[in-house]
C-alpha cells in the first residue's frame, strides 16, 4: 500500500507592520554589477510599507560568501563561490563554478522580497564560452504578470504566486527554516513554481526531515542537515535527480548540492569554507 505524503502548498509569510516598502535592486545581466553587502539577513519586508500580514515565518539568511568544491563523479574539480547578498529588502545570489576545459558555469538571481517570500526580478545563466541567456520577471503591481526568456520569447507564462528560479528555491527553503525549523517534517512534499531558462513548472521537493548528526557535509562534521530531493517530473527531458542538503549551522544555506544526470554523472558542491 502505497503511503499518502502530505503536499505543502504555496502560502503567503509573515509580514510585520512596522517594516518599511521595499526598493527593487536594479536589473542587469553585468556579472560585474553588485548591491553592496548587509552585515545581517534581515526579516521579510512588506510591500504595503505599514501592512501586516500574517503567514509562515520567513527570515533571509544573513549575507555570505561561501565557497564549494566542484566535484564531478566523485573527484573534487575547482573551488566554486557563491555570493548571497541582502539588502533593503532585495537580495542578490551570484554562483561561479569553474570547471576545465568547458569555463565557468556562471548564475545569478536578483529580486525583492514580496508577501510570497523571494521575488525574483532576473535570472542568467552562461556557460564557458556560450551566450548568456536569461529569464525575466515582469511583474505587475500585486507580484503577477508575465515571463520572458531569451530562449522562447514567444512563450511568456503567468508568473504563478511563490516563483522561483533554479537557485533562488534553496534560499527560499533556507528563509522559511530560518522562519521555523519546525516545518517540512520527513515525508512532507513543498511545492514550488520554479523558473528555468526557457519553462515554468511546479516543482515538488520530497523533505526527509531533519538529520541531527549527518555527515554530508565533511568540513562541518557531524552536524544537523535538511534533505530535499526533486521528485521526478515526466516532463523533465534531462531525467535529473537533485538533491539539497541545507546545513543549520550556516542559516539553513546550502551544505551540498547533488545532481545525478541521466547517462550516470554527477555533479556537486559541497560546502568548503564561509568567507564572512
């Protein structure tokens, strides 16, 4: 008998009245462009400026640069970085991993934050040498409207309430654990509308709760992880397995990120050192 797994759906998140409207961080797709650091994440900011709302708890993880090892089918590669950064209420997520012979595997993500959680405004991609490509949101005054993509501009899908992109999703998992480590208990399904390069589809993210002493993260030790895994989608023509670790001790930011491809290889960073 097949069990019955419980599906958390897409829910607004605390909002507190005394939190001021944000300001959107400019859109660029300059790998060299920045939004200078916060010292410190920072609650969720309500777009009303004075409007409370209540919701699941949600808080940004503090800024940080962290660095990753690369490793492909097991042989750790190059050192990759990620760039988390919070301010006024946007944020900006900036990922370079280099690899040999092909060039970086460069993303970033910047947006606000709206009643939903992470809003992005932009996410690009480029690999190695090949032309960036990327995805915008073009949102309207209440956090709808439509996509765009570079790859498919005659496709532009509604923009479903909650969206994310490919890496922004695990900085929305960290803020709503920051929020409450009390969610998302063994079995749970999240689901999250999740933006590529050219679609938008519901993601659903199997939770195998909270390890208090697992050991994926080796330069952490024995620490506390929570575990999602992409449950596979019969659309999906990459046929990928993902897996999240989010580590308690860095503000349920990523610890380690698994990908199993379809013909056998795998990907993964795995967290090194935090920089700040």
């Amino acid at each position: 008998m097949q069990a019955v797994l419980k599906v958390e759906k897409i829910q607004p998140i605390e909002i507190k009245r005394s939190q001021k409207k944000k300001l959107a961080p400019p859109l660029s797709t300059d790998s060299n462009s920045s939004i200078s650091s916060s010292a410190s994440g920072t609650d969720a900011e309500g777009e009303g400026g004075g409007v409370s709302q209540k919701g699941q708890a949600f808080r940004l993880p503090s800024s940080a640069t962290l660095f990753y090892d690369a490793v492909v089918d097991g042989q750790v590669n190059q050192t990759g970085r990620v760039d988390w950064i919070v301010n006024d209420g946007g944020y900006r997520l900036y990922i370079n991993v280099p690899y040999a012979f092909v060039g970086p595997f460069v993303f970033e993500s910047r947006g606000v934050v709206d009643k939903y959680g992470l809003a992005p405004a932009i996410y690009w991609t480029q690999r190695g040498e090949k032309p960036p490509r990327y995805s915008r949101f073009d949102r309207d005054e209440i956090g709808g409207g439509k996509m765009f993509f570079t790859e498919k501009p005659e496709f532009t899908p509604d923009i479903l309430p909650g969206t994310q992109d490919r890496f922004s999703l695990m900085f929305q998992l960290a803020s709503l654990l920051n929020g409450s480590d009390k969610i998302d208990e063994a079995g749970v399904v999240r689901e999250i509308p999740v933006v590529d390069y050219n679609t938008l589809e519901m993601w659903q993210f199997l939770s195998f709760g909270e390890e208090l002493k697992s050991d994926a993260i080796p330069s952490l030790g024995q620490t506390a992880v929570r575990h999602y895994r992409l449950i596979q989608r019969a659309t999906d023509p990459y046929k990928r397995q993902v897996d999240i670790w989010l580590a308690k001790d860095l503000e349920w930011l990523p610890g380690r990120v698994r990908t199993l491809e379809a013909n056998g290889r795998v990907f993964e960073l795995v967290f090194k050192q935090r920089a700040n």
